[in-house]
C-alpha cells in the first residue's frame, strides 16, 4: 500500500476546512453534511463516521482555535500588556503569524452574523475559564453579582474578538494599545476575590465559658 502523501490532510481536517470555508458566506444553522461533503469532497458516510451531526464538527474545528498557543497569547496581551514598546512589538510580532490570523479570522466568524448564540455562549465559557484560572478564582463559589461581573467581562472581551481582525490587519495597531480594557478587566477580577467570604469570627475564650 503506498504511503499517504505528506500534504495530505485527514478527512476531519477537510471537513473541518470546509466548515470555516462555508460560515464565511452561510449562516451556521444553515450548513448541512450535504453541504460539508460536497466542500470537503469527503462523502456522507465519512462524515457520519467521524461526527454525529454539524454541530459536533463546529466543536472539533473551534477547540482547534482555542488550543492555539497565539490566541492564548493574545488574550493575556490584552490582560497585562503594558504602554510601552515591547507591548506593541509584541501585539506586532503576533499579527505577523499566518496561524495566529487565521485563527483570529476564525473567531470572528464565530462571533458574526453567521455564527450563533450557542457559539459565541461558548467563546465566552472558554474566555471565562480562562480568566478564572488565570486569577486563581473558583467559578463555583461566585454570588450572581459576582457572576453577573465576570459575565459582563466575558461580553467586553467578546466584543473585541468580533473586531479585532478588521482592526489589527487594516494596521490601526495604535487603537489596540490605546484600549483601557486591560486595567478594567484586571480591576474587576481582583474585585471578586476581594469581595469574597470572609471567615466566621471565632468565638472568644469568655464567651465559651459564659456560655
């Protein structure tokens, strides 16, 4: 049996491939297998072997993206990046790598008029994730204040993902470095471990006596 060329890609690769070349023109909730099949030139039952259904695919594509060491990079720039010159020679150094737009790309199609609530809900759950650990903060104990908080950063930073391809690539590196997002998001994070729980005051040994 010959061996498989080196340029060629795995069936999901091709599919998955296709489902980014399809949500650049069709809505998400509009892409059908037949659709997936005729981009990728893989056949339906291929398809069904590896994926149950579109929605599966979508999942395997984006947790692609989210894996990226660059877009992980981003996101802490955004965070802890500084005003002086090696931030922006970062934010540059970034722009410049192929995979890094391509998936930033990516994301805002997600984000866009053709993606879906239900992707941008988990662009959002992962952007919390993050966050949470990155701060040494446990999701689980949040009041709904505090919940409402760390969802409205969620928001913010959704936001920027949304536009940042339009932003960076058209060269506007200047607006990026300008953004007060940073120290915003940074302040709202320590704001929820500062607010959290104190420890029930012990009793004195009087009291215990009195009592």
């Amino acid at each position: 049996m010959p061996r498989p060329k080196l340029n060629d890609r795995s069936a999901p690769e091709k599919m998955q491939q296709a489902f980014w070349t399809l949500l650049e023109t069709k809505q998400y909730d509009r892409i059908t297998v037949n659709d997936i099949a005729r981009t990728s030139g893989i056949n339906r039952g291929s398809f069904y072997y590896h994926y149950g259904n579109i929605a599966e695919l979508a999942e395997d594509a984006i947790a692609a993206i989210y894996e990226s060491p660059e877009v992980l990079d981003f996101i802490t720039w955004i965070i802890h990046r500084s005003e002086d010159d090696i931030a922006s020679l970062r934010l540059t150094r970034l722009l410049d790598m192929p995979q890094f737009r391509s998936s930033i790309q990516r994301i805002a199609l997600v984000l866009g008029p053709h993606g879906s609530p239900a992707l941008t809900r988990q662009f959002k759950d992962y952007v919390i994730g993050m966050w949470m650990t990155v701060f040494g903060i446990d999701a689980d104990v949040l009041d709904v204040s505090q919940q409402l908080t760390v969802e409205f950063i969620a928001s913010g930073i959704t936001g920027i993902f949304g536009r940042i391809s339009e932003v960076a690539f058209e060269g506007d590196l200047d607006a990026l470095n300008r953004l007060p997002i940073p120290g915003i998001v940074v302040q709202l994070l320590a704001s929820l471990r500062e607010t959290a729980p104190a420890d029930p005051p012990k009793p004195q040994s009087g009291d215990a006596e009195a009592a």
